[in-house]
C-alpha cells in the first residue's frame, strides 16, 4: 500500500477539538422545523427527502456547518460529493458566509470524479497505474477504440466506435470490470464488446491512462479488493454528505456504501421525484432503497416550498402521485393561492409557438391583473431540442431577444449546418465553404492530404472546389475508396442541382434526397450514442422548416438574415431550454409547451421503457411545472406536421393527470370537438370544462386573433398542402361512415375546407384532417 504525506491531517484532530464546547449556532434559527430536523440529526444516516424548491442546498450546507461548529469534525474529516463544479463551489461560499470566515482546508468537497482523481493518485498502483496517469478526453477515447475496432476487422460503418463507447461507459456505471460483465450482456456490440472491453482496459494500462468513467470504477476495485485502504478512508471520513443522491448511478453507490460501511454517518439529499436521468445511468432505486440499506435511517422530508404557489404545487402533485415507484411527499406553501395552471391546445405547433409569442409580449405589460413580467422571468421548456425550431423562429421573426440554455441555438447545432451546407451546395455549386464542411461528413476516406489536393486543383483550375474534385477524378489524382466515395459525392451534387430546377419536384421531396442519399440521415441512424435520436429529430424539423418557404433559395436566405440579424447585445431575453437543462433552475412564468402522447411523454421512452419510461417521463413533467414559481401554462397541439404529412396528436396523458380544481381551461371549443384526452371515453372535468370554454380570456388571445384575421385557431394557413386537401374532402359526403387509425370508426357530421367533423363511436365528436380517413368499406379485415 502506498504511504501517505497526509496522515497527520487526517488522524490529527485534538480530543480537545472534539470535546469543544458547541459555539453559538444563530444559523439554526433560520430554518423551519424539518430542516433544522435533518441538520441536528448528525449521527447515523440520514435521507433528507427535499422536495423542488423546498431548500435542500440551505438544509445540507447548514449541516456541514454544524458538523464543524459543534467539532463533530474538522473540516478535512467531512467528504462532501456533488455532481457539478459548480454546486461544489456554492456549498463552500455558503459555508464562508455562514461560519463569518473563508472556508480553507475542505480538500474532500467537490464532485465524484474530482475526489476519485485525488484517491486514485495515491492508489495508482493497486490497479497498475502510475500516479501521474493521464485522464482520457473523449476523443482521445474514441481514437483509441477506433484502433482496437479496426484491428479486429470489424466493420466501423456497421458498428461505429461511438457504439462501442457507449456499451463501455454503461458497464462502467454499472462497475462492472471485463471479468463481471454478466451472462446477459453477452450479445453486446455483435458479441465482441466485453472482448474488446478487456483490450481497451489493457491499453489504458499500458498507456497509463484512464477515462472518465475508470475514476470510479478503479476506487470501488480497490476498495473491494483492499480492506485495509478501505478501513483506512472509513475513519479518516467521519462523516459523508451527498447531494442529488437520486441521480447516483451503480458505480457511485457502491463507492458511497463501501465508505459509509463503517460509522454509516452518511446523510444523503434528493428527490426521487426528480430522477429523470436514467437514459445516462442514474438508478432512482438508489435512494428508494435508502432505509433497507441502512437500517434504522433517520428519514427527513422537507415538504414547505418557497418557491412556487399552491396551485403550481397541487398540479405538480397530481400529476407525481401517478407514479408507483416513490417515497412519497406532499409539497405546500405560505404564500397566496396565486394564478391556477392555464391550459390551452392549438391547432398546430407553429400556431402554438405564435400565440406564446403573443402572450409574452402581452404579460410584459401586464395581463389580466397580472403584474407586468420582464423576459427574464419568462422561460420556454421544451421535451426535446427540435421544439425549440418553431419558437426561435418566432422570436427572430418579430425581433424577440431569447437565449438557448444548455446548448446551441437550432440552426447553430452540428447536424443543422451540415444539412445546411449540403441544401447551399445544391442552390449554389461554387460555396466553398459549403463544400468543405461536408466533403468528408459522412466519413468518404477523404482525409487532410486528399483535401489539399482538391484545394491545389481548384486553385491551378481557376474553379470551386466542387469543380476541383472533379478534374481531381478525371486525372487519376486520387485513387481507391476516397476516389470512389468523392465520385459518388460529386454525381449526386451535380444530379440533386437539376432536381431544384425540376418544377415536378417539390423542394421538400429534393431535402429528403439530399439527405438519404448523401448518406448524412444513415450516418445518424448507425450512430448509438443517447444524443443520435435527437439529432434525427432535429433533421426532421429542419425539413418541416421549409414547408414555409416557395424553395430552398429562399429558405436559406431566411436562415442567413435572421441569424445576421441576431445580436449578442445584453438585455433581457427569454429563455428556451429542455426540460433536463432546466433541472435546478426557476423562472417567475414558465410555458410548458409540446404535452401530446408520442412527444410527452416520448414515443422512445415508452417504446424501450414500458411502465419505468413512463415514470421516468412523469418525474420530468413534475419538473417541468415546479420551475415555475407564479405562473404555468402547459400547451398542446391537435396536429404536427411530420416530413410534410399532417399527423393528429392527442394530448399527453399527463394532461389528465392534472387536478381540475388547479388548473384553468383556455381551450376553445372545437378543437377537439369540445374536448380532449379521454373526451368521449367518460373523460375528466378539466375535459367538460374544456368543451364548455366560450374562447380566451387573454389579451394575448385577442391580439393574436385580431392579427390572424379571418383564420380561426381551428384552420391551418392556406397553403399548396391545404389545396390539395382541400380537394382531397370532395370524396366524403356528410352521414358516411368513416375509419380512424386512432379514433376508429365514425360519422361525418360536417366537412370545412380540409377538416372533417366526425362522431366517432368510441371517442366522441372530434375535427380531424381528411386525409387520415378511410371510407369504412375500405378498410381490410
């Protein structure tokens, strides 16, 4: 075992500084009773149950602070683990403030991988390291899986190291090493991933490097393996504080356990209703196994929220309490009762995304009694990325500031400026810039050396880049898979330029060409990393972008003068965030847009996750409506266009989760033929109360509408779409009997321009788009 410099900083405390008498304690008073519960219960272990917005970081700092206070240990006796730098560094300058003096000496205070860096150091050679190992970057990563895939003649297009990197990191948050991959992940990676697994492992050895993931894997290694160090640690460490504890994946909990194993002084903080990253590892079965993991747990539920009103609180709580698997808590506060949850649906995304432009602007002047809010207070929270298209396509339209939090904004995201650059190629042949952002994207073989000799020959040509490549070719310059790979490229240019010009060819049709046979779509298809599905989706709402415009050209002239004409100046903007972005944040007015089954909760998390994906998107819908603290207003929409075809959506069941008593309907009738969700189905009061709703009562509402003009929110804009179904109507007479993939069957009752009214037999009286009915005759049996 490795010596130690810092033994005396450990094991050197006083009896004298244990035995000090506690000094005075006034942060004490600040707390209501349940914090103040969970601070002064310093011995044994400990789960501070903290509900949103019920001051969990105050509870856990003030008990760091007591600890010292009262000498129940020094300041490098505490281990105190967050997830983010961030959160580390806010808990020290609450301690400093709360003591009255700089915090020096917290060595054990940070995140899991910050700590594990500083054990690991010391240990290195008990997992045949050296101490000054190197720390793996993500590319770095991939480089050296990509050597191992290439060695064992597997076919990177088919299985992308990307994949390998992601079956890898999963078993390393499960800390399962090579040897422990268990029978049923067998099948990984074609059959080779733990094979290459133990490969990758030994090179890290042989490079004297780990990954982010090695950190702690190679702590729980050595603490199962190595009693004495684990002992060592467990006296050293009097006692543990972890943060966000429901977010722990199995690495992290075993690492925990093995430390608490001793004294068990652990106290743990978290919210199972807030587990919502177990797409990246998290177990929320960690903290719902709290007390049978440690018997005889003191268990604190911090339940008074100062954050939110009482009917945010309630519409929060009725829409958790669906879930099974929880500890269970109700939140409530001091404060008035405040605006009920407003509800309102909308005939289509882009007239959702108009008519929360129209209400923000409204709020900032005051609305409906309301005070006046700034963009500040104001946030757009959104299920996935590619929603966000819609409302920064608003805002940049009317000159509305926003800002993205959490990742770039949508046209500035990867996949979109390669689309992108590949639509400007076909509008304009000569855009060099263009041409060598996706000359190699997807991978064609075409590395640095085979790019300089397009770049020499366009130059000694006199022509663009795409006309280099080209003479490239007709001399023989390139040889091989890449002269093969750039041949295929340069056709395909030259063949998608004469399909722009072709008048039978929509350019919608021609994107969707562009991007299967270019390659890009299957190169994010093949990809498994998490964030692949949602790069697709944002492809997919990139195409549904130019459903607006008459061609590509004057799409993307739309892009370049609304991007050109964004500013970076300070001020106050709106902000628009996912929902997992939006985790730890609160906003005055939150809109919670996009609550349709499919969308929200996801198609995915349904189809991969049955009855645990739901719950886990239940958990993200609780956040969603406790970021807000005055006012929430959850929207839906009757029909998305997907690829250039309507499809009818149905609101979210977490919709009919929400409790009549909190919630107000803005809904007009008709949009669903005077209800929805269950509508039909012995559906919920907010539903009657939704076919009773006489239209908004907003100012934004009637601006919207005065704007709009003779277009009611029930009639998409007449577009060449609507025409032809429009003329598609002509086919169905009123009285006739009709099929609905989801609605079954029915009768027409009235026909307006493409929308048909139909009673269906089992859902009731809905308006649906013509083209998703069959005559009932027509369906096969």
């Amino acid at each position: 075992m490795s010596s130690f410099d810092e033994t005396d900083a450990f094991e050197g405390a006083s009896l004298a500084a244990r035995a000090m008498a506690a000094r005075p304690a006034p942060y004490l008073d600040d707390l209501n009773p349940a914090q103040r519960e969970a601070v002064e219960a310093l011995d044994g272990p400990v789960l501070m149950l903290a509900g949103a917005g019920t001051g969990k970081t105050k509870a856990l700092t003030t008990r760091l602070v007591h600890l010292l206070n009262t000498g129940r240990a020094r300041p490098n006796e505490i281990l105190s683990v967050t997830f983010t730098n961030k959160a580390a560094r806010e808990m020290k300058l609450r301690v400093g403030r709360l003591l009255g003096e700089t915090v020096e000496g917290m060595p054990w205070l940070g995140t899991f991988h910050s700590i594990c860096v500083k054990l690991l150091r010391r240990h290195a050679e008990l997992v045949d390291l050296k101490s000054n190992f190197t720390i793996l970057d993500t590319d770095d990563q991939l480089r050296l899986l990509k050597q191992l895939v290439q060695a064992a003649g597997i076919d990177d297009k088919r299985w992308p190291a990307r994949q390998l990197a992601g079956v890898i990191d999963h078993w390393k948050n499960r800390a399962w090493t090579p040897d422990k991959v268990p029978a049923g992940e067998a099948s990984a990676y074609d059959g080779k991933g733990v094979a290459l697994y133990r490969q990758y492992q030994e090179r890290l050895r042989e490079l004297n490097a780990v990954d982010f993931g090695d950190l702690l894997l190679h702590m729980v290694v050595i603490f199962q393996n190595h009693e004495d160090v684990l002992k060592q640690y467990q006296r050293w460490f009097r006692y543990i504080l972890v943060d966000e504890y429901q977010d722990t994946n199995v690495a992290q909990y075993m690492w925990l356990r093995l430390l608490a194993g001793g004294h068990k002084n652990i106290c743990c903080v978290g919210d199972d209703d807030q587990s919502i990253y177990g797409w990246r590892g998290a177990e929320v079965g960690n903290i719902l196994r709290f007390e049978k993991d440690f018997p005889g747990a003191t268990v604190v539920r911090l339940e008074q929220n100062y954050r939110s009103t009482p009917h945010i609180l309630a519409a929060a709580g009725g829409v958790i309490s669906g879930n099974k698997g929880r500890l269970g808590k109700e939140l409530w506060t001091e404060v008035d009762e405040g605006e009920k949850v407003r509800l309102i649906g909308h005939w289509d995304g882009e007239e959702e995304a108009r008519w929360i432009g129209e209400e923000i602007e409204s709020m900032q002047g005051g609305t409906r009694g309301m005070r006046p809010f700034s963009l500040d207070e104001m946030a757009i929270l959104v299920r996935a990325s590619h929603q966000m298209r819609a409302f920064e396509d608003r805002f940049l339209t009317i000159g509305m500031p926003y800002r993205v939090i959490g990742g770039p904004r949508f046209y500035e995201r990867m996949e979109i400026r390669d689309a992108m650059a590949y639509f400007r190629l076909v509008v304009s042949p000569a855009d060099d810039l263009a041409f060598e952002r996706i000359v190699n994207t997807p991978k064609r073989g075409l590395g640095d050396k085979a790019q300089q000799k397009i770049q020499v020959a366009a130059r000694q040509n006199g022509v663009s880049l795409l006309e280099g490549a080209a003479i490239l070719l007709e001399e023989k310059g390139l040889s091989g898979k890449g002269a093969a790979e750039l041949g295929r490229l340069v056709e395909g240019l030259r063949r998608w330029g004469r399909m722009a010009g072709d008048p039978s060819m929509s350019h919608i049709e021609l994107a969707e060409v562009v991007l299967d046979e270019s390659g890009y779509t299957e190169m994010w298809q093949n990809d498994k990393t998490p964030e692949a599905p949602g790069r697709l989706e944002n492809l997919k709402e990139l195409v549904k972008a130019l459903e607006g415009f008459e061609n590509l050209q004057g799409f993307l002239e739309h892009v370049s003068l609304i991007m050109d004409n964004e500013s970076e100046e300070q001020g106050e903007k709106v902000s628009i965030m996912t929902l997992h972005a939006a985790k730890g944040l609160e906003f005055p007015a939150v809109f919670l847009p996009g609550w349709e089954d499919g969308l929200f909760p996801s198609q995915r998390s349904m189809d991969e996750s049955g009855l645990k994906g739901v719950e886990e998107e239940r958990r993200l819908a609780y956040v969603g409506i406790t970021r807000a603290e005055e006012l929430c207003t959850i929207s839906f929409a009757g029909n998305r266009r997907v690829y250039g075809q309507w499809q009818s959506q149905m609101p979210s069941r977490f919709i009919d989760e929400l409790p009549e008593d909190h919630v107000e309907v803005l809904t007009p009738p008709g949009l669903y033929g005077g209800g929805y969700g269950s509508a039909g189905l012995g559906g919920s009061g907010i539903e009657s109360r939704a076919a009773e709703a006489d239209g908004y009562n907003s100012p934004g509402w009637r601006r919207l509408q005065a704007r709009a003009g003779q277009r009611p929110l029930s009639q998409p804009r007449e577009s060449k779409a609507s025409v032809i179904d429009a003329q598609a109507v002509s086919s169905h007479t009123v009285g006739e009997r009709v099929f609905h993939q989801k609605f079954g069957y029915g009768a027409i009752l009235g026909i307006e321009g493409d929308k048909l009214e139909i009673d269906f037999e089992k859902a009731g009286v809905k308006k649906v788009v013509a083209k998703f009915v069959s005559g009932a005759d027509d369906i096969p049996f």
